[in-house]
C-alpha cells in the first residue's frame, strides 16, 4: 500500500475529525509488493497497524481465527515482522479480544521482479510510520542548520488512512496518498478541508498546490513549481524516496529574494538507507532573481561576432536595439562524468518554454557551465513582468540531476 506523512499533537478537527462512518482501523505491509526474498517464493514481511484509539488487538495468520502473529497489544499504532515464510497472497487479520476483524490485508510476493527494486518504494512520498528525512536548511537567519522531517503516527479520519508528519517542510500536516498515487494533506491545526499537494499523475495541473512537471516516462525524478502573489517555490521528487529540494523566493520588490531552502541529505525509508548525498549536485546562479528589464539596467545579449568591423558584418543589429539578457551559471559539486549531458530551460508561470538550450560543449571535470539567458520574446520586446522558472537538467550514465531557481520580472 503506498501512503504519505508527519505528525503533531492532534487538537479538535470539526466535521473532518467525526466522520459519519467508515472504518476505525487500518492493517497494511509497509512494502507492496515484496521483491526480496529469503528463497524461491518466501519472503519477510512487516505489518502495520493504525487504530483511531488504543484498543486491545492481535494480528493473525490465514484468518480471524488463525495463527497468532503478536501478542495482545493496547497501541493505537504498530508494527511487527514476519520471519521468512510469508507467500504471495497471504492474509492477515486485526482482530479485538471478541474475535471481531477490525481490519485485514493481503501480502504480495514478486520475488526479485525487476520493476520492484529493493531499494525503492513505488510513492513520490513514502508515508510508512518511521520513515525519516535529513535535511540541511538555509534561510535569511540560518545558514547550514539540519532539519529532520518524519512519519510520526497514523490515523483513520472518515474511513481514510491519514499519516502524521512531524518537522521539515511538511511538518504539522496529515498527509495519505490515494489509489493514483496523489498525496493529499490536511493542517492538524486548522482542520482544513483536504487539498491536493502533488499531483504525479499530470503536468502542471492548477488544482496542485505543488504542480509537477514531468521528465522522460521512465524517469525516477518529477519538478514542481509553485508561484504565489508573494512568494515562489520550487524542487523537486524522487520516486521512492520523497522530496529532494525545495526553494522559497520571497517576490515583494525591495525586501524580495531568497527566501529558504531545504536539501535532502539522508533518508530512511522502511528501515532503510535509500538516500545518502549524492557524489555530483548541481545548483544554478544568475546575476538577480529580480529583474527590470530597462536599458541600462540589463545588458543587451551578445552579438555572434568574429571581426573586427563588427558593425559592418550582415545580421547584426541595428543601433539602439534593445535585447536584453542575464547570464546563468550551472556549477556542479564534483568534477562532471565523461558523457554527461545538460540542459538550460526558462518558463512562464504556464509553464511555457520560452527558451531552451542544451549544453553539450562542457569538458568533463569542468566545476561550471554560462550560459546567456535571453529576456526577450523580439528585438525590443522584453519579456512582460511576471514570475518565471529556469530550470537545469543533468544527465549522466547514473540517472539525472535538477535544479531550479525562480526569477521575477519587475515592472
């Protein structure tokens, strides 16, 4: 089953927190399907639980009357692992002291399929009890302090499994994904109705808070972009393991900038290491994030010239030709592989590309790549105020790399 969250102290919800019916617990394998196995057909499995309160259960093998798995427990929530001897399709059973089920599941095996690899989980957000983030964070205050962000407890609101997230960006929100893989979040605080965080299932969709852009079908990586009236985000995901970066951008002219930043160093996921920092980042830089596109202020972009009579040579623009442009550094953390191959794109808060470019004359080892950014749609037709999105893409025999970095046009 795959799920999403963090928690805090959970305060009165209204209406969300009384629901009129549906179940009050919830039994789940925290990895579905198994791929790794003890032997041919037989794998290791461990359990779930989640009840709305504490109450005395057990789970139980085959059925409600079958094979103990644990002792009576009065956990609102848990979990407990198998040994070496579950198969495909093996039931198991939440069950009260009357014998009643409370909740069941069924456990699939896929022995060592390779569309499962061990190491990840099929969720943009694995939400499983334990699950844990290590970020570094900066801000206007803070500079290279560790936030860590993790799936504190879970709970059944109006007959959906919700899971509580404590710390990180996301920290104070119920979190869950449904069947389609969306991640869905609620504030503890407020009780807000549900609203839609990430949508991987479509490019840009405006009812996401974060709309995500996609890359190749088979890429392990989606982007998102988020513009508000007074403040810019952007990152990105990783299937299986969560969120890789985000990065905030104050837009409010004088006092606008950076805002804070997190960037995943380490995660957790079932018990697991699935995440340490990578040995190649890549972040981008350009002269300002804000920009009045007025002579003077921006240079004009570069003419390709190779004489001495520049003026003279056909194609060149005429005198008072305003093109305005800004110059976009992609520097890498550690000399760059042989192979490698990246990509410079600007976008419009449609999500329009309005320039694009690949950068393939780069040396391997080279720490940073310019690049001129045009800021004009014609010649003297700047590109209108507004809020844009650069976007740098690096690819490399072991996967591909994103960064991204807001920028607003002033009036």
């Amino acid at each position: 089953m795959r799920s999403a969250g963090l928690a805090l102290l959970f305060l009165t919800i209204p209406a969300f927190a009384q629901p009129p019916a549906g179940p009050s617990a919830a039994l789940y394998p925290d990895t579905w399907p198994i791929a790794v196995c003890a032997s041919p057909g037989v794998a290791r499995a461990r359990l779930v639980w989640s009840l709305t309160s504490p109450a005395e259960t057990q789970i139980r093998v085959g059925s409600p009357a079958g094979t103990p798995l644990t002792g009576w427990n009065t956990e609102a929530n848990g979990s407990a692992s198998t040994g070496d001897w579950v198969t495909d399709g093996m039931s198991f059973f939440l069950v009260n002291p009357a014998g009643e089920t409370l909740a069941s599941t069924v456990v699939s095996v896929r022995c060592g399929d390779p569309n499962v690899p061990e190491d990840t989980r099929p969720s943009w957000l694995p939400l499983t009890i334990g699950n844990e983030w290590n970020y570094r964070f900066d801000s206007r205050s803070v500079t290279g302090a560790y936030s860590t962000m993790r799936v504190a407890s879970s709970r059944i609101i109006g007959g959906e499994l919700w899971f509580a997230v404590e710390g990180g960006s996301f920290g104070g929100f119920l979190l869950r994904e449904d069947e389609n893989g969306r991640i869905w979040r609620v504030n503890e605080l407020t009780a807000s109705a549900p609203q839609l965080l990430l949508d991987p299932t479509t490019d840009l969709n405006p009812a996401a808070l974060y709309p995500t852009r996609h890359g190749p079908a088979d890429t392990l990586f989606i982007s998102f972009t988020q513009i508000a009236p007074l403040d810019a985000r952007a990152g990105s995901f990783r299937k299986g393991t969560g969120m890789l970066e985000m990065t905030s951008t104050v837009l409010a002219g004088s006092s606008g900038g950076f805002g804070f930043s997190y960037k995943l160093i380490r995660a957790r996921i079932g018990g697991k290491l699935v995440y340490d920092t990578p040995d190649l980042s890549i972040t981008l830089g350009v002269e300002s994030q804000q920009l009045a596109l007025r002579p003077g202020l921006v240079p004009n972009c570069a003419v390709p010239c190779y004489f001495v009579a520049c003026s003279f040579v056909p194609g060149t623009d005429p005198p008072n030709t305003f093109k305005p442009c800004t110059r976009a550094r992609l520097t890498f953390n550690a000399p760059v592989p042989a192979g490698a191959t990246a990509q410079l794109r600007l976008t419009n808060s449609s999500g329009e590309t309005l320039f694009q470019t690949n950068l393939s004359d780069f040396a391997s080892g080279e720490s940073s790549v310019f690049q001129q950014l045009p800021l004009y749609s014609a010649p003297n037709l700047p590109l209108p105020p507004g809020a844009y999105l650069l976007t740098g893409t690096v690819n490399t025999a072991a996967g591909q790399l994103t960064s991204t970095m807001p920028i607003e046009i002033l009036r």
